[in-house]
C-alpha cells in the first residue's frame, strides 16, 4: 500500500507525485521551487473527499485567492456559473481542461491530477485577448510508467435541502392578510370563523393548511456513483483509461400513477481515456478521449415552477383534492402543485459532448540539443436536445352554496405532446504549434518557448468567434537562486473591426532564493526564502457579437405606410442597437509581490502575496449618454476599476512512523475601486459612485418607524408616497425636507472582503479523517436592490399582487401593540413602494462560516488484502455542506437568490485497488 505523505493542502499518496513536484502552468510545467507566477494548486486527493456532482464544489476554501459562492442546488445543469460563482481576484476566470478551453464542468474527480489557478500576468499573459480574467487550469491523470492497476469506487449518499425560509400557517395567513388588507384601507376576507377552521383543521375542504414541502418533497434524495479507472505502461505505450456513472435521485414526493417518471432526477455517463506512444526515442504521440452523456427528467410543470409554487402559494390556497377526487383550485390558484407534478407529463434533456485532444511532440536534439516541437489539435462538440412530453390538465373549484356541489372547471386540457428538439449546439476546434528549448550548463537553466494557436467557437447558429495568439516565453535561472521570466502575446479577436483586432500583451518577473545564499548556508532550517515579483499587461474581449457594423431590420409584412394622393403601399428598414467601430478589447495592468518560505525540512510552508490590478478600457454603458435621439448608446471603452488585495498560505506537515498529520490555512482579502465610469453630474458628494467599490448599491438609510401620524408630521415628506404609521422611516440627507432619489446613498460594508479556508487531518494505523472549512467576512446583499427576485420575494409580506405566501418574519410585523419590539413595517399588500425599496433596513450580512467537507476512512491491513491480491481496501465516509455558522433567519449566505436550496450530502464509499 503506497505510504501517505502531506502536502501543502492535504494528504497525497507518494507514488502519485513526482518527487520534485510540479505545477501544470499555461503551455508548460514547471517545478513549483522555481515559480515566479502566482498560483495556487489543490490535488486529486482533495478533490474525491467531496461528495458533490461538480469538481468546483471541492475547491471553496482550498485554494487562496480564489473566492467561491454556491449559487443554487439545481440538478440538471453542466453550466459552471449557474453551479458556482467563482472569482479570482475580482474576475471571473476561464476553465481549462488540459490546456484547451471548454465549459463543462462534469468531469470525474478520480481522473483529475490537479486543478491549478492563474492570477497574476505572468501566468496567464500567453492566453493574449482572454488573460485578464485569470485562469483554473485542470490537468488530467496523465499515463505513466507503471505496472497495471486498476481502482474501483463505489458511493451512495443521501442529499437533503438546506431550506431555511419558514412559511406561515394558514390560520396566521389570514390574520396577516386581513391585516395587510385594513392597513391598505380594504375590508377584510377572512372572517373569525375562517381564521378558527384554520386553526383547528375542522373544514380541510374548504379551510386546509397544506404544507406543501411535507407533501410533495421528500427529505432526502439520493446521489449514487459507480466510477472505473485503470492504467498501465512501459517505456513505448501508456494509457490512463476511466468510465464514471452518477445517478441523482430527485426530491419529488410523485405518486405511483403513471408509466413513466415525473421526477427530477440526472444520469451522468463519463468515458475517458489518455493514451501516450512513444514512436521512436524521439517521436511521441498523446491522444485524449473524453465522452458524455447527461440526461435529465423533470415533471411537465417544470422543476422551477415547482420549486416556486410550493415556496410562494399560501397553505390556504386551495384543497389539494375535491371530494369527487378531481384536483382543487380557483382562478387564482389554477396550478394544482399535485397536478404539476404527476398530470403534466415530463420533460427529458439529454447533453452529448465528445472531446478529442491530439499531442505531437518530436524533439530535435539532432540539430540542437534541448530543441523540440509540438502540434497540439482539440475537438468539443456539445449537442443539448430535448424531449418534450407534457400535457395540460383541469383543477376544479367547487361550490356548495346552493347545497348541490358545482364543480367549475378551470383551465384547459390537452394530451400529451411528443416533441423532438436541439436546444443548442456548440463546437470547438483549438490548434497550436509550439517550438521549445531546454538546456541546463554550468548552474544555468534557460527555458525558450515559441507558439502560435486558435480557437474558433461556433454556437448554434451564429458564425464562429475566433481568438488567435502568437506567444513565446523565455525562463531562465542560475543555480535555482536567481530567477527570470518573460512572456508576451499578440492576441486577435475576429468580433473586433477588421484591421483593429490584434494587440501587444507582456508580463516579466524576477525572483531571489536567499535560503541558496552563502550567507544562510549555515540555516538549516531555512529551505527556501524566495521574494517574487511580476507585471505585466493582459486583455480581454469583451465585445458583442460584430457590434462594429450597423445592421438594419426589414420590416417585411407586419407593418405598412401609404403615401400618395392614390396610397401606395411602403415597408420600413429600421435602425438596430447603435455600432460601437471603436470598440477594442479590455486592458489590465497587473502588478504581484510574492514571498515564498519554507522552514524545516519544508515541514512549515508560508505563501504571502500583494496583487495590485488596474482595468481599464472597460466596456460600460456611459453615464453622460441620453436618447435624444431616440436609440440607445452602445457600450464603450470608458471604465476604470482597480482591485487590490492579499493572499496568505499557510501549512504545516507532520509525520512519524505510524502517525501523520497536517494542517493548511488560507486567507485572502480584496478590495475594489471605481476609478472612472463616465458617472453623471451629482450634486451631492455621497451619492458619487467614483472611487467607492465596484458594484456598490446605493439607496436610502432608514431611521426606523413612524410611529404616529404627529411623527409623520414632523419628518420630511416622501415623494410620491403617503406614509402611515408602520412604514419605515429614512434620512433627508440633503436636509430639504423631501425624501427623494437624491437621499440615496452608499449602502452595506465597504471594507475589503474577505475570504479564507482551513484544511486539517490525520492519519493513523490505517484510519485517516480529514475536515475542510470556509468562510467569507465583509460581504453584504441589499433586498430590493439588482437582480435579488428570489432573495426579494422570500423577504417581503404578500408579493404576486397579494397572492404569495407570508413568512415567519412577518410576523413580528410593526403593529401599534407591537410599536417597540417590531423588526419589519407594517404588512400591506403586494408592492410598497416605500418599504420595499432599496434601503439600509434590507442590508443583510452575508458573512458565514461554513463547515464545508468531513472525510473519514478506514484502510484494511495490506497483511489482509495480500491475500486477497488486492493492493487496499479503503472504506470511506465523507460529508459535504455540513453545516453554516451565520447571521441569517430564512435564508443561505451562498444560495440566498436561488428558488433550488442548496444541498447537503452524507455519503458512503468503499474503494478497492487491484
């Protein structure tokens, strides 16, 4: 059984690294001693404790500067933004897999070797008009030379949702209701008879109290895999070879009445093989297969509709069944949640991709040692098709009031549909020719590259977009003391005006290794004592699609104009979005101070870094513009922001002859700035959003309550509105008696955010445990504010016009009784302009920490499973989203603004090597 060793971010097995270790960078590895670039790398080890469909859901807190939410827990997505919001330095990165840009993130986490992140310049410069936004580079389980061995992963979990918003009984819904409706100055609806019904269930026909989660979700759902992996090799032919299934249970409690599903639920089939062949000692071939197929079901009502019906639809609303067993409803409340579920039908997505990457690498030590070239050639083709098989189905509200029942049908019935359709497809090709040199003499190592490469993209329709890059890099070191580093790119974008699409990006770095100095020779404890430092500039396409030409739409037959004593009829072209000819790509001017420590015997590891990133040239919509002229201005190159910020690594690793144990923090802290954004005049120095964080919100700062109308009196009037007493209260802070757009202000912290994640285990005569944790300080949403919707309508009393459901918080609602202790206004009815506004009553801290991985195992004796000719037996148990240390009543800090609670996972394994 390999011996477990520890490394700056966990327990890695020794044979499945190198001795000296590597770092897979852009275009080249590179031994991580010799580093100048700003990176951060997590193995393959971490990455199979987590329990979750995504391999960017293991990385939250392992890996410093790179800042992680998870945005929802919806199943049937590849999409990597819609799983995770994930940013480094400020940015949204670009995936690679093995080199090539792709933008699926269902990759097996058995077959990954290591996912590395870019972050400064001189890391990512080489990828010209794409370098800006940094890079996660993930590496594949390359072949090696190595006896056969096969290993085989079993894995059940159960999932459950993290649902923390709390919905009001019926009887409480309608005391609020009707009290929302006397503050609005409307009769009531409920009267005390309905209201006690409620609370007593004795009329569930026409007074029920559905809890709809209890009905129609099930607390668990289940998260199977199954995943193969093999590889062998000698000196002439290696292969890694990898077949994965997953299989996600869905949380819909379905009745048993159909021939077919109509739960959610996603199978993930994953087929990879790499393959290298040396031809000759100098020829050499790779060839990369990856293959997938998802299919997704979901009811006919929709996943999301579901979801959003059983949040938001009162627990009065309707009675789920008739006496007569026809589904219940009303003309509000037409969609019968039982009704969605199983008497719709189903919906089937499937997702076919196929990758292929082909390597040729011949070296030419014949003309110069150290000289070789490489011919690398990529194919992605993402077919997405769907099945629609949903019908439409009758709810039925019944009336007694004539003592006979009359059941009146609402809505329409149709059969079930059979329709085959191509949601999307997409291709890449990616191409790179590459010219190397290598050569160690006399204590000097130099490092020459040379490349060429494009990319084109196709998605459905539209014609290809095409980025190309002429690159080269130059390395150098002496002694692994002093260091050098250059690269530089020009970059081409074919969305640019022709003759405008190529640029000039560089970076360099220097680097001193003062542990090799004669003078701390006689330290042995100091291994390494490395100050870095980079700059450089990097680019970023940000540009729509040709927005360089003027297009015109033909107004063809849906719109005519006579003209004329005898009328002829005339068409109309009408003008398009206004062309931008001088849009030109985005510029970042990147500045990185490192310092890399390692004390005694590399037990002790210390990673500091100071980044200093100013953008520039930034696509935004010009504050100065207005539409005199009738159209709207493009976006143009006028922004300026600025992030700065640190990064802090620490760990250490310890081991004895039966014991081993580890332990890695990090910490990062970034900070933003808007330098220039063509802003509007404002008259007034606190509502300038120049040289406040980027994206900051603004809106009003609430100064409670009115409590009586002589206090309404006394305040500054609202425009537009009549405050009554209940309503929240705010600021006049330009003192001129009226509240209006021009009291908005800057809204929540403005402190760096922070971010940071610690990693710890052990291992111990065969048992080994390891727990991961992150957190995030410093970091607040405004409801009412931007694209908050779902955070928006789990927050507010009666949304949908007064049709949706009330919440717990709602319920410590400002009444005169309850003038003191109130913590929200006074309930009304659909929207309040005044309390539902942006405001520094709705800033909520999204600050949290969260008990994010717990992995436990066991491995059997090699005295037991020699006997058996089997190399280890491990049984494992691991948990993922464990647990959240925050501020927050009825919401996630991460999934706040998802209708799909985010999940959590327990779940066990058995893992056998051959």
């Amino acid at each position: 059984m390999p011996e477990l060793v520890f490394s700056q971010t966990g327990p890695v097995k020794k044979d499945s690294l190198p001795v000296t270790e590597t770092i897979s960078l852009l275009n080249k590895s590179q031994k991580k001693s010799n580093l100048l670039q700003s990176t951060a790398t997590v193995y393959n080890e971490q990455l199979i404790t987590t329990p979750a469909p995504s391999f960017l859901q293991a990385l939250p807190g392992r890996l410093s500067g790179l800042y992680t939410r998870q945005r929802s827990g919806v199943q049937d997505t590849d999409d990597p933004i819609s799983v995770v919001d994930f940013r480094i330095r400020g940015q949204v990165p670009i995936i690679l897999i093995d080199g090539v840009p792709r933008d699926f993130s269902s990759i097996d986490p058995e077959s990954i070797e290591s996912v590395t992140i870019l972050k400064d310049a001189l890391s990512t410069v080489m990828f010209g008009q794409r370098s800006s936004g940094n890079i996660i580079q993930v590496t594949t389980k390359r072949p090696v030379v190595s006896p056969f061995k096969l290993s085989f992963t079993a894995q059940h979990g159960l999932q459950s949702m993290i649902n923390k918003s709390k919905p009001v009984s019926a009887a409480d819904f309608a005391i609020l209701y009707n009290e929302a409706r006397n503050n609005d100055g409307l009769a009531p609806v409920y009267s005390a008879a309905d209201i006690l019904a409620y609370q007593t269930g004795s009329d569930p026909l026409f007074h029920p109290n559905n809890d709809y989660r209890k009905l129609f979700l099930n607390k668990n759902a289940s998260l199977d895999r199954f995943n193969i992996n093999m590889q062998s090799g000698n000196e002439t032919a290696r292969f890694y070879v990898a077949m994965d299934y997953q299989k996600e249970g869905g949380f819909f409690n379905t009745a048993d009445i159909n021939t077919y599903s109509t739960n959610a639920g996603v199978d993930r089939y994953i087929v990879r093989s790499n393959v290298s062949v040396d031809l000759n000692k100098t020829l050499n071939i790779g060839l990369n297969i990856f293959g997938r197929i998802q299919d997704a079901n979901q009811p006919g009502g929709t996943t999301s509709a579901i979801f959003s019906a059983i949040a938001y639809t009162p627990n009065n609303a309707y009675s789920i069944f008739n006496p007569d067993g026809s589904l219940g409803g009303n003309s509000t409340f037409s969609n019968n949640i039982y009704g969605m579920l199983n008497n719709s039908g189903y919906l089937k997505s499937s997702a076919r991709d196929l990758a292929a990457d082909m390597e040729i690498t011949q070296k030419l030590g014949i003309i110069l040692p150290g000289l070789w070239i490489k011919g690398n050639i990529s194919y992605n083709n993402t077919v997405a098709t769907s099945v629609d098989r949903t019908k439409d189905f009758l709810v039925y509200n019944l009336n007694i009031g004539s003592g006979t029942p009359v059941y009146t049908p609402i809505g329409t019935s149709r059969s079930q549909s059979t329709t085959l359709s191509i949601s999307s497809r997409r291709t890449y090709t990616y191409g790179k020719l590459s010219l190397g040199y290598d050569r160690n003499f006399n204590g000097h190592s130099l490092s020459l590259l040379a490349l060429a490469d494009n990319q084109s993209t196709t998605l459905n329709l539209d014609l290809p977009a095409t980025y190309t890059n002429i690159a080269g890099n130059a390395t150098y070191n002496f002694k692994e003391k002093y260091f050098a580093e250059a690269a530089l790119s020009y970059g081409g974008h074919n969305r640019f005006k022709p003759g405008s699409r190529f640029g000039l990006f560089y970076a360099a770095g220097l680097g001193w290794n003062l542990a090799k100095e004669d003078f701390l020779k006689e330290v042995p404890w100091i291994n390494t004592l490395k100050p870095r430092i980079s700059y450089g500039r990097t680019g970023n396409a940000n540009v729509g699609y040709y927005v360089y030409d003027q297009y015109y739409e033909y107004g063809g037959t849906s719109a005519a104009y006579y003209f004329g004593s005898t009328p002829a009829v005339a068409r109309y072209y009408r003008e398009m979005a206004l062309a931008n000819p001088n849009a030109t790509w985005e510029k970042a001017n990147k500045l990185n101070i490192g310092l890399d420590v390692e004390m005694f015997d590399s037990r002790l590891k210390i990673t500091s870094e100071y980044f200093n990133d100013r953008y520039s040239d930034l696509m935004q919509d010009r504050g100065k513009s207005i539409q005199l002229i009738g159209q709207t201005f493009p976006a143009e190159n006028v922004g300026k922001n600025r992030y700065t910020g640190v990064e802090n690594n620490i760990s250490w690793n310890g081991k004895s002859a039966s014991f081993g144990y580890f332990v890695s923090g990090n910490i990062s802290m970034l900070q933003s700035k808007v330098l220039y954004q063509d802003e509007v005049y404002r008259q007034y120095g606190y509502q300038k959003r120049t040289g406040l964080p980027v994206g900051q919100v603004f809106g009003y700062l609430a100064d409670g309550f009115f409590q009586s109308q002589a206090d309404i009196n006394s305040s500054p009037a609202v425009d537009g509105y009549t405050p009554v007493p209940g309503d929240i209260r705010y600021k006049d802070l330009n003192g001129d008696g009226m509240i209006n757009q021009f009291d908005e202000t800057a809204l929540g912290t403005q402190r760096a955010m922070i971010y940071y994640g610690l990693t710890a285990g052990f291992n111990v005569k065969g048992f080994d445990l390891s727990i991961s944790i992150q957190g995030v300080a410093n970091r607040d949403i405004v409801i009412g504010s931007g694209n908050n919707l779902v955070a928006n309508a789990l927050a507010f009393d009666f949304q949908n016009s007064g049709n949706a459901q009330a919440f717990e918080q709602h319920l410590n609602r400002w009444t005169p009784a309850n003038a003191a202790n109130a913590t929200y206004p006074r309930l009304s009815i659909g929207t309040n302009t005044n309390n539902q506004r942006a405001s520094s009553f709705w800033v909520q801290s999204m600050a949290y920490l969260r008990l994010q991985n717990i992995d436990m195992g066991y491995t059997l004796p090699a005295s037991l499973t020699s006997r058996i000719r089997v190399n280890s037996i491990r049984i494992f148990a691991n948990a993922f989203n464990v647990y959240s240390f925050d501020k927050l009543n009825y919401s996630d800090p991460e999934g706040y603004n998802s209708i799909f609670p985010l999940r959590r996972t327990f779940n066990i394994g058995l893992n056998v090597k051959l």
